[in-house]
C-alpha cells in the first residue's frame, strides 16, 4: 500500500510506524469555528495537493488536565492499516473522557499493534467536549446553537470513515465502533440515532452510561449553572460565538470541579434526548428497534464503583457517601426510597457497599436493561470485566473502572492505563490480553466472539449469561439484585423525565 491515498477530498500521506504504516490527523469535517461554533458539523472541504498527515492533529478543547496542541479546530481523525491490507474489518474507536477529556492520539488508544495483527484497521476520531460540544445553549436560541454537536461530530467521523476507508485496506461494509465510558456512552447514541443508520454494522459499549445527561428538564438546571461560571446571563447567550476561547475552557473546567458537588449525583452535561439526532433514551429507542440486526457487546466492569467514591485526577467522586445518595433522592421528592435502597446493599461491608450501588446505578443496570432490549432485535454479548491488575490489589481497589481498556485494544505496553498494570507478572497480563484482544477481534470479522479459544455464550434476557474475563474466564449468569431493579422502577430517572 502506498503512503500517498487519495480520498474523496484530496491526497493524504502517511508514515511507516512499528512495522505499519498510519495516517495522522486527516480533516473529516469543517473547521468547527467563527459561524460554525456551536453548530453541527458540516462536511469538510477538499484541498489540493498531497496533505502531510504524518503528525498528530489538534486535541480538542480539554476542561480536565490541558493539551499543548488543543483547538477549536480539533476534527480529524487517525488510521493505522498493515502493508498489505485489503478489504479489512475497520474499528472505530471513541474516546472516554466524561464528556469534558479525551483525545484520539492517547496512546492508550494507541492503534499500531491491532493493525499489526494483519486482522483490522483501526480508527480514532476526534469531537468536540464540554460546551463546545453538548452543551444545550440551544434552548435560549435555536438559531445560533445547535444541539448535540459532539455526536454530530461522530456521525460525520462515521459518513467519511465508510466513503473513504476502502482506500485504506478496510472494508466500507464491516465497520465496528466502540468505545469506553464516555466513549461507551456514544456508542449507544449512534446505536439509538435514526441519523446514524448504516453508518456501522457492529458496536461495542464498553463501560457506557445510558443513564448519563438527560433533556430539556435536566439542561435547564444544569446549563444555567455553567453560565454563572462563565458570568453570562442567558439573554446574553449570543456572546458565546465571538467569545474567547479560553473564557469558555476555564468556566468549564471551574464547573467540571464544582457541578458534582452543587447537585448530587447529577451528571455532567453530555448527549441530549429529545432531538432529530437523539429523539429517546437509548433503551427505549432499542425496545423500538434503532438498532435492528445489528450485533453488538455490551459489558461493564466488576468494582467500576471503587473509581467513583474518592477524588482521583480524572474522576470527581459522584458519591463519597451514603448521605450523598440521600441528598439526590431528596433534591428530586424521592427521599422515602432511601431506606429501601440501602436496605439493598446491607450485605456489603462499608464502603463496598456504597461501590456496588454506584456500579449498578452508573453502569450495570442499564447495561443489562439496553441488552434486554437489543436482544429482542439482534444478536448481543454481554460481559464483565473482573481481572485485578496488583496494584490495585495493593491500593484495596478491584475490577476498577477503564481497566479493561489496555486489554481490549492490545495497548498493555503503553498509554495511561498501562501505569497500573506494572508489577503484574506478564504472563497474567499476556492471557487476558489475548483472550479478550481474540473476542474483540472474532466479533469484528464475524459478528459473533466467539472462535479459536474463545468461547462466550450469547447473552439472552432470561439466562443472562455474561462472559466474566479473568484469570480464568467463563460464562455465568448474573443479573442485578431484584431488589435494586424494583426500587428503581418506583424512582426513575433523577433530574430529568422520561
């Protein structure tokens, strides 16, 4: 394959890296600037001449940590591809990040050594975070602020990946997209967007939120709030287009540190339900088909609660406390569930049991409820990611939230997570890495992970088998605890409406 590819806009050069050959920062959309900030994003340009695509792209605008190279202008995308490769399953990888972080050149994300498999080409994209991306200014004017801008990012991330990545050794009609948290979080947005229909054919929700962000309801509470950071009034809202830059970062990195605490346990602003791109909550628009005949996996981690009860760098804790869910029910006249609640989670020790609600409210009872769901309409997998790396055994941490990440893309040597896997014996990390790098990539050719060792029981709604990567993996059914889904059911949603 050659280094120079023409695509549908104008020539791309690429650099051999680790045996592959890649092409960084390729633009996939208009610049997202001047007029087109806070509007959806539109089809990119073509150019003339040969784009040297052999360095990064901008980062988005980042409201946790700071990037050197981030910008308003931030979409492009990143593809890794073997020598040889013709007609392969393409992965698109979407980022994590709580909607406020995330970047496609991490290395954690990394794509050399999946394409080096020979097996698949892999994609990053870029969108845009934090207000510049989803936060609903559209509801003070509908003109100058479009809704969802972040997922519209990704669908037309999607649209160029499936008109141009035949070029590149992939297969236009075998095309994947997953992603972790936030990134899990989007993937089922396009598994419930009408607009990204036939974009993709398989998807992987790794550790999503289908609970996370809400509608009107909920952005009426939340955005006012960010607007006081930012000191401007709504009737002002149209000072945001013209608005520097940094002004718009640093009110969004103060309400990134202080939103969590003002409203407990509501989530930051992210996706919004009740659009042309998002019309319903992800396991009502699966109960009504969205996603019809498309195969997907679905699974969450073990102890994702332990990462979200302390403070770390990344991650503000939703619930340091028991009195902390106490203060959500009561903010939304739910207080009299409280006790039913904790009663549910009496059989754990302190503070595990403050973990496993946070697991199952964040994470794992939505996971099982939109699997439930797509099962009636296609093929689905589900799993549980159990393996304890030591340092987390050392740190009285489990299965913690984004471990499986290094595992799942083949990236144990590199990126972020790669941190907490030292000290580990290698073997340990070499089998788990194998077997779930196997699935993942069994799934992308076939729809289906199982083959070769792998073999996972397909998840159906009244056995509920998951396949539980460990040391040892199997299959086992678990659901969550009746008592937990039944309290919900009388709950509902928190700061927000159905």
């Amino acid at each position: 394959m050659n280094l120079i590819i023409q695509t549908n806009t104008g020539q791309v050069k690429g650099v051999e890296t680790e045996g592959i050959r890649a092409w960084y920062g390729i633009p996939f959309a208009k610049p997202p600037v001047g007029d087109l900030r806070f509007k959806r994003a539109q089809p990119v340009d073509s150019w003339e001449g040969v784009m040297e695509c052999t360095n990064y792209g901008n980062d988005p605008i980042q409201y946790v940590g700071q990037r050197e190279k981030e910008a308003e202008d931030c979409l492009n995308l990143n593809i890794w591809a073997s020598k040889d490769a013709k007609k392969l399953p393409v992965l698109v990888w979407i980022y994590g990040g709580g909607f406020h972080f995330g970047y496609n050149s991490d290395l954690s994300y990394d794509g050399a050594q999946m394409a080096a498999s020979g097996e698949v080409v892999r994609v990053n994209i870029n969108f845009r975070l934090g207000p510049l991306g989803y936060y609903d200014f559209n509801q003070y004017d509908n003109e100058l602020f479009d809704t969802n801008c972040g997922l519209s990012d990704q669908i037309e991330a999607l649209k160029w990946v499936k008109e141009n990545i035949e070029a590149f050794g992939g297969d236009p009609d075998n095309i994947t997209i997953a992603g972790e948290s936030g990134g899990g979080c989007a993937v089922f947005n396009l598994l419930a967007s009408p607009a990204a229909k036939g974009l993709y054919h398989k998807a992987i929700a790794q550790s999503g939120l289908p609970r996370a962000s809400g509608g009107r309801a909920f952005t009426k509470i939340s955005i006012p709030q960010y607007l006081k950071h930012l000191g401007v009034q709504p009737d002002d809202i149209s000072k945001l287009k013209s608005m520097d830059v940094a002004k718009i970062r640093e009110a969004g990195a103060a309400f990134y540190n202080e939103f969590t605490k003002e409203y407990s346990g509501m989530f930051m602003p992210g996706p919004f339900f009740g659009d042309d791109l998002l019309p319903e909550r992800h396991w009502t628009a699966l109960k009504n088909g969205s996603a019809d005949g498309v195969p997907v996996i679905i699974g969450y981690n073990r102890d994702e609660g332990d990462t979200f009860v302390t403070d770390s760098e990344f991650n503000k804790a939703w619930f340091p406390s028991w009195n902390d869910v106490e203060t959500m029910l009561r903010n939304n006249g739910k207080e009299h569930y409280f006790n039913e609640l904790r009663a549910a989670y009496v059989r754990f020790a302190e503070p595990k049991g403050l973990s496993e609600f946070v697991k199952d409210y964040l994470f794992a009872m939505d996971a099982h409820r939109c699997a439930d769901e797509q099962s009636k309409h296609g093929n689905v997998w589900m799993y549980r990611f159990d393996f304890v790396p030591v340092a987390y055994k050392h740190m009285k941490m489990g299965a913690v939230h984004a471990v499986e990440v290094p595992f799942s893309l083949n990236t144990i040597d590199r990126g972020y997570f790669s941190y907490a896997l030292r000290g580990t014996p290698q073997e340990q990390l070499d089998a788990v890495r194998n077997h779930m790098n196997d699935s993942w990539l069994n799934f992308m050719r076939t729809g289906n992970p199982s083959g070769g060792e792998v073999n996972w029981t397909k998840y159906e709604s009244e056995t509920s088998m998951l396949h539980l990567f460990d040391g040892e993996s199997s299959n086992q059914s678990i659901r969550i605890d009746d008592k937990v889904v039944k309290v919900w059911e009388k709950i509902g949603l928190l700061y927000d409406k159905e």
